[in-house]
C-alpha cells in the first residue's frame, strides 16, 4: 500500500512556480498495476519521483508499507568514472543481495561481456541503458516503479527484455508512466490520473485511456 | 533493530563507494592516500634539522611537528572532504535508501579510519627509527583525535550546507583556513607566547586539538591554553547549525 496524505510539491524555475501537486490524497492499493497519465510536462515522473521518496513533498506525507523500487529508467545513479562492475556491486550491497549473483544475472543479460570491467562513461547510450535495465531487473521489489524503460536496444535485445520483464514483473505491483497505450492495457489495471495538481484515481483502465483521450482531443 | 541495521549496510556500501572513488582501483592507490601525508611531515622535518632546529618542546623534532601537521591535516581533510559532498553524490540520490547526510558520514568515516593508519604508521616508523616517544597518556590521544573528528566532521557539516546553498564558498573557504597551520602552534610552543597572544590563540578550536594531542604525548606538556570543553562546545555548536542546515535546505537540493 503507498498512500499520498495531502501532498503538494512545487518548482521553481526562472521565476516562473509551476504546482506539480496541489494537497492530492490518494491511496495505491498493492493487488493493483497502476498506470500514470497526465499531459506532457504534469509531472508524472515527479510524482514518481516523490512516490519512491527520492524527492521530498514541500508539504504532506508519503507513505510506503512495501519495498519500493527507485524510479526504474534509461539511466540509472550511475558513477560514471566506476566500471560496470563496481556499479553493479554498489546497488547489490546497498539492497542487501548477494553481489556475485547479481553480477552473474546482470552480465548475462545485458550482453555487455569485457566491457562491464571498463568505466561507464565509455559506454554508449543502449549500453548505459542495457546495464540498468539488467541491473534494476536483478533486485527485488514489491513494487516496481517505471518511467519509460520498456523499449531499449535492437529487436531481439527488446524480446528478451520483454521476456525477462514479464517474468520478473508477475506477481509484482508495477506502476508505470508510458506513452504507449498499447503497453498500458498489457499490464496495468487502474490508473492515476494527474491534471491540475490533482490526482484521479481509476479502478478500469478502458475509462482512464478513455478520459486521457478526451483530454488531448480538446 | 531492523532500521539500524539497514542503516548499517547503507554506510558501509557508501564508504565501500567512496574508497573506490577516492583511491582508485589499485590498493596502491590507498597505499599512496597513506605514504602521502607521513612523507610531506618527514620532508618538513628533514628540513628543519637540516637548519639544526632544537624541538620546541620534548626530545624529538618529528614528534613535535607531527603532532601539530597532522592534527591540522585530519581536520583540513574533513572539513574540506564533506565540502563537496553533496554536489559529488548527487547521483546516489536516485537511490531511495541513501539519504544526503549518510555521504557526510561515510565520507567522515573512511577520513577517519585513514588517519589513523598514517598516524599509526608515521608514529610507529618513528617508534621503531629510535626517533621518537611512546605517548605517556594513550587515552588523551585518542580523546584528541575524536575531538579533532568532531571537529572536522562539525565543520565540514557546515560546509557542505553552505556550498550547496553558496557556490563561492569552497573559494571563500579555502581563503579563510589558510593561516591555519600559522596560529595552531604547529612550529612553535603556545604556552611560551606572551599572554596578549595566547588569548588571541585560545579562539581557534583547532589549537587546542593540536594542544589535546600533545598532552597525550608528552607527560609533562602542562600546555597553559588547552581547555578540553572549547573545542568539544565549538564543535557542538557548529554541528546543531550545520545539522538543521540541512534538514531545512533538503527540499531545495532535492529539486532535479
């Protein structure tokens, strides 16, 4: 269960404040895979952000009673001047896993061979991304926050993360952001609806798609 | 338990992290973040034999310098280490576990624990070369080099909070600290200065770190400026504001 109790987060940026929450309330319930929808620049990965409590409300409370994934994407908390390797080492300690294991699931994975012992900033971009997909797929969590990650590297890279995902992902809680309604009808049962500073919550995924659309026609 | 325990493994991956960050790959690197500093206060020691400079205070030159430089250089290192941390961990914030002011501990830790092997091994060589002292009061010893990790970690605190909201300041501070290896009696005995001095002298926390661990050294120093309760208040004080800095800044610095 992630509950959101009055939150309100704001920027500022150049002068100019943009409200990304305005005291939404909201509760997640755990049997449930969320999607989040919102107009381009709501703040869905802010949300996100705050959800994970990698970011703090300005003002009321977040609460978590599972073990929340940071917010899974292309790039991860990479120290780009550490190889793959030691990155990789990094995150098992951190989340208690046993780092051996990790590294042998990432490497296989990933496909990235020799070049998991150089230092990430010698990796591309797909590589960068290859890395932390592997590496996020690697730990567990209850609940499993994504921000756009499903489509990274060539056709057969992208069937073999699908398959992986799929797997690791069943009997998990996902909550994701994703442009493609496609993928938010494979795998997510209700929505979060942001507009406004405002959370909506959806218990039928038909009607969230069907008011997002609305939305943009107007 | 379980949160403490957690909290545990969070600090100990951290300082695994900045090892590695700090010293490099190799464990030559380590061995040269140790040999590094023990040589600079040998060379200086060297020096000034050279000239035939009777120590101020005790039988040996080397104890004496030592004494003072790296006192002063644990506490430069902190202070200035903690600077930067949170600008050079803004990376590990993806992580929900880590929180800001675990990268000011770790980071405070890993200093600690590495000076004291360049004080163990600087000490020891000297021991050993027949050169220098066993300290007559181990306790005062290690209670000088907790207060100067007080200290350091207080300050640095502080820093890091200042930075982060200033970002002249790594300049302005280095500015500020430079005459410290002049007034923290590292070339000279405090308790010989005229009064007028020593109650100039007293405000600096440092000295009395300095005066601390020369009391643990010598038995009879009888240092006529040390007061144990300055630099721990300082400290203290320091540390409440650096502290509540960055509970009260937190918000701002989280914004990506």
């Amino acid at each position: 269960m992630i509950e959101l109790n009055c939150v309100s987060k704001g920027y500022k940026l150049k002068g100019v404040r943009k409200q990304i929450l305005d005291k939404a309330s909201i509760r997640i319930p755990r049997d449930q895979n969320i999607a989040i929808l919102g107009r381009n620049g709501a703040g869905k990965s802010t949300l996100m952000r705050v959800i994970a409590g990698v970011e703090l409300p300005d003002s009321g409370q977040v609460m978590r009673s599972s073990k929340v994934s940071w917010p899974l994407g292309f790039k991860g908390g990479f120290n780009s001047t550490m190889t793959g390797v030691e990155n990789i080492k990094f995150v098992s300690r951190l989340y208690g896993h046993d780092s051996r294991a990790v590294i042998d699931y990432v490497a296989d994975f990933s496909e990235l061979g020799k070049s998991l012992k150089l230092p990430v900033k010698t990796y591309s971009n797909g590589m960068k991304a290859r890395l932390a997909f592997g590496l996020s797929m690697a730990i567990d969590f209850d609940t499993y926050l994504i921000d756009e990650i499903t489509a990274v590297g060539d056709q057969s890279f992208k069937r073999k993360s699908k398959a992986v995902f799929d797997e690791k992902l069943s009997g998990r809680q996902i909550i994701m952001i994703s442009h493609s309604m496609q993928t938010i009808r494979k795998y997510c049962s209700a929505g979060l609806f942001l507009e406004g500073g405002k959370l909506y919550y959806y218990d039928n995924i038909e009607e969230i798609i069907r008011d997002y659309k609305l939305m943009l026609a107007q | 338990m379980k949160t403490l325990l957690l909290h545990i493994r969070i600090l100990a991956t951290l300082v695994l992290r900045e090892t590695r960050a700090s010293f490099g790959t190799s464990s030559v690197g380590y061995l040269w973040a140790i040999v590094t500093p023990a040589m600079s206060v040998g060379l200086l020691v060297f020096i000034f034999s050279l000239v035939d400079r009777q120590p101020p205070f005790g039988t040996s030159l080397a104890v004496f310098f030592a004494t003072g430089i790296l006192t002063i250089e644990f506490f430069n290192k902190l202070s200035n280490t903690l600077l930067t941390s949170f600008s050079a961990n803004r990376a590990l914030l993806n992580y929900p576990l880590i929180k800001e002011a675990d990268t000011l501990y770790a980071r405070t830790l890993l200093i600690s624990a590495t000076y004291v092997m360049i004080m163990l091994i600087f000490f020891g060589s000297l021991f050993f070369a027949d050169a220098g002292v066993m300290p007559q009061n181990p306790h005062m010893v290690f209670q000088a080099f907790a207060a100067t990790m007080l200290l350091g970690f207080a300050i640095g605190t502080l820093n890091a909070v200042i930075a982060s909201l200033w970002h002249s300041w790594p300049q302005i501070e280095k500015v500020l600290t430079r005459p410290l290896i002049f007034v923290s009696g590292v070339f000279y005995l405090p308790s010989r200065l005229p009064t007028e001095a020593q109650n100039v002298l007293y405000w600096n926390p440092v000295l009395h770190c300095v005066e601390w661990f020369r009391e643990g050294f010598y038995g009879n120093y009888n240092s006529a400026i040390f007061d144990p309760y300055y630099p721990i208040a300082v400290s203290l004080g320091i540390l409440l504001f650096g502290l509540a800095g960055e509970r009260f800044t937190r918000k701002s610095r989280s914004m990506a």
